[in-house]
C-alpha cells in the first residue's frame, strides 16, 4: 500500500472516530468505499424562480408557473401553455438550456462552499443529462444569411445532445470522470445514479450532478402532436395530477445541479450536508416506446427493491415525490405501483405531484424534483399538489391536495417514469445533525419559541 493510501486510511479513520461516524452509521473503517454519499449543495431555477429560495418560496405556496406560450408555428398563440422562464440579457441566439444549467450548477457550488479553488476539480467528477435538440438560428427564416446564422450560434450546440454537459464540464474546469444519458424523463435520475456508483467505485471523490431543459419550438410542436398537453383557459389549473378530471402535462423549463460527496469528504472540507443517498435503482419496463404496463408490476418491483437496498419498510418512507404527469397511463401506473408497496395507511406517508405547479421540464424533471424533495426534508414540508379537487378513485394515498402543510419526515423517495419504459427511484434519508447539517429544532426550543 503507496504512503498516501495508508495517510488516506490514517484520516479517514480520524475522522470517523471524531465525529462517532461508525457508531452512528454502522460503518466499517475498513470499508472506507460503502460510506455514506451525501448532497452538499443544491441549485435550482424553474418559471417559480430563479434560486432554490425564491422556487421553494413558491412551491410551499402552491403557486403555479405555468402561462400562454407563443410563437410556436402551427399553433395559434395562446392555445398552448407552458411554465417557462424569463431570463434577463439573453440572446435571442444564445442556447436558453445552458444558462439555465450555469445559474443551477453556479448556486449548487455555492452553496456547497465550491465556488472557488476549494475542491480538487482534477479528481471532481460530472453527470449532466441531455437536453432536447433547439432548431433556433439553423431554421430560423428570420436569419438572414447562412453566415449569420453561424456567428451567432455554434453548430455543436444545435443538435449535440451531451451540449449542456459539456457547457458545464469546462466551465467550472472538471477533469474528473463525466458522462451525459438520454433516457427521457428519467435522465436527470440516472445522472444521479450513474453519479454515486462512480463515487463507490473510488473514481472521484465529489461530483456535480443535475440536467437542464428548455421549451423549444420542435419540442413543443411535438408533444402537441402527440396530444398529451394540457390546455384550460385558466393556464395554473391546466395541470391536475391524479385527479379524475386531468387531461395531461404541460412543459416546463429549468434547471437543477447537486454536490455530490463522500461523506469523509464532506466532513473534511467542513461542509454542510442536507441528506444521505441511500439508494439509486433503475429497472426497464420493455412494454412500449411510450405505453406502461398498467398492472405497474416492474414499477412495485422497483420501488421494493429501492427500500430494500436502503435497508428501510415501507413504513419508513414518510413522503414520495411522484412523477406525476397528469396523463392517464402515467397516474394510473404510478398510483397502482405506490399502493402495492405503501399500502392504503394515508397516515403513514404522503405524495405530491409538483409537476402540477412548475410542469414537466422532461430531461431535466427528475433532478428538478429530487431538488424539491431535498428541500422539503430540510424544512420538514410536505409539497402540494395543486388542482387536486377530484381524486381519482385509485388515488387511495393522501396527495396533498392544493396545500402544503408541515410534516417531518426521516425518509423520502423520488419517482421518475419515462418514455422508452426507463423507470428509476432514489432514496433519501435527511440528515438531521446540528454540527454538520440542518437539525429540526427540539420539542424544548419549540416550546420555548411558542411561548415567547
């Protein structure tokens, strides 16, 4: 074993001992690679805001971001509705997705107390999903000439689905290992996935995570096709995830980036840990390239063994973030799957459908959400789902219908279910520590608030 192995195995046992890590967490010292992963730093801009606060600020109030969206041809404007973000001294020739993806991985560095030479970037890895193709500046009539059209915009960006990975990789200069997936709306999941089985395996030490999407005119055009969109002349009700009345989703854009760490890492470093990832698991239906099996047998199957690798029942699980698009296939599946493993006990566990406030943002909803549900954990708020008037008769769980209310919950799990039958789950556990982390306030210091 080189110097620096036995130095490394020296600290981290240190460190272990300092903070009581394998008393409290049942960790082997010797196994320093099965410690536990943890999310240090989280960034998040959607149409409800443009930092974590401002959209969590929204999100707790059931507001809605979603508005009349226009200029797409073929349909009239007005006629198609979107929760999209308005962004300040952008080119109109500028790719929206990468400033999105910029301001998410810029606060989630911040946040995490990366944002300068803090971190060893050559051994700091990233995971950024792909994005949908953007037409604009290639197709665009308004363009005058070819050469026009190419000093405003690069080629690559144009039609390169890996564009926003690689945006972000050589911005903030990662030299780590780094890898961008397509699978649909499960993408932003899989990075996550992808992300903490690199960090067992020893390959980095921390890594920046998360996707980006933005609405352009092919990809709305396409899902109107399609006819899976929802329209209602009060744009904030279109959405109704899991009620009887729902007819669909609408798009969404944003962003949302993590700092993921070794928890040794996190601890040397002196950083400030939200939550655990207890467990990523990933499952494919092969039914359909955009149908689901509506027994939901593989979606039961996955979400059982979620809980198993995490060590955790069911009852454990005190929320879930579904995925929760408002189509007819997708709810019925998803509440199918839910209920087989929860059970019908709605006072042991809540579910919210947030897509229903900041729409479906596709590459990007499963790191979007997972932001949200890390936030919720924080706070111990269990998000609403808004427009929720008329529950399905399947909906047998509570859903948290149009208001969110308080509840401190240990566990929660993240649902996504995409086209091409990807369908993944992560598992958190929150991280509950004074020293380190965000720690709920006792009984006795409650009291005491209350009474003065």
């Amino acid at each position: 074993m080189s110097a620096q192995s036995v130095l490394g195995k020296q600290w981290i046992s240190g460190s272990f001992r300092q903070w009581g890590l394998p008393e409290r967490l049942g960790l082997d010292e010797r196994n320093v690679l099965d410690e536990p992963l943890v999310i240090t730093g989280v960034g998040l801009i959607t149409s409800l805001g443009s930092d974590c606060k401002s959209v969590w600020d929204a999100i707790r109030q059931g507001r809605s971001g979603v508005r009349p969206l226009m200029g797409i041809n073929g349909i009239p404007d007005g006629m198609l509705l979107a929760a999209t973000v308005e962004l300040e001294r952008i080119s109109a020739r500028s790719l929206k997705v990468l400033h999105l993806c910029d301001i998410a991985a810029g606060e989630a560095l911040h946040d995490a107390g990366l944002s300068g030479d803090q971190v060893d970037r050559s051994n700091m890895g990233c995971w950024v999903s792909a994005c949908m193709p953007d037409d604009r500046g290639m197709l665009d009539p308004e363009a005058a000439t070819l050469a026009d059209r190419d000093s405003n915009i690069k080629w690559y960006d144009q039609f390169m689905p890996h564009v926003a990975h690689s945006h972000v990789m050589q911005k903030y200069r990662l030299f780590g290992p780094n890898m961008s997936h397509s699978t649909a709306c499960a993408s932003g999941l899989i990075e996550i996935l992808s992300a903490t089985r690199a960090l067992r395996d020893g390959q980095c030490d921390a890594a920046l995570v998360g996707s980006g999407e933005a609405v352009s005119r092919m990809l709305a055009a396409g899902f109107h096709r399609m006819g899976v969109l929802a329209y209602d002349e009060a744009p904030e009700q279109a959405c109704r995830p899991f009620d009887s009345q729902r007819s669909g989703f609408v798009l969404g854009e944003g962003a949302a980036m993590f700092v993921v760490e070794r928890l040794t890492h996190a601890l040397k470093r002196g950083a400030r840990i939200y939550a655990q990832i207890d467990s990523c698991r990933c499952l494919s239906e092969a039914h359909h390239i955009t149908g689901l099996d509506e027994k939901a047998s593989t979606l039961t199957r996955l979400i059982r063994d979620t809980l198993t690798e995490a060590g955790l029942e069911p009852r454990d699980v005190g929320y879930v973030n579904a995925h929760g698009t408002a189509t007819e296939q997708n709810d019925k599946v998803e509440m199918r799957g839910i209920c087989n493993v929860f059970g019908d006990d709605t006072s042991s566990y809540c579910v919210s459908a947030t897509k229903s406030m900041h729409g479906h943002l596709l590459n990007a909803a499963g790191c979007v959400e997972l932001a949200i549900t890390t936030l919720a954990m924080r706070d111990g708020f269990a998000p609403p789902t808004i427009n929720l008037t008329n529950p399905d008769p399947e909906c047998r769980f509570d859903g948290v219908p149009l208001v969110g209310r308080d509840k401190q919950f240990r566990h929660a799990l993240k649902l996504s279910l995409a086209f091409g039958g990807h369908l993944v789950s992560v598992c958190l556990t929150r991280w509950n520590d004074s020293r380190t982390g965000f720690a709920y306030p006792s009984p006795r210091s409650l009291s005491s608030a209350q009474a003065a």
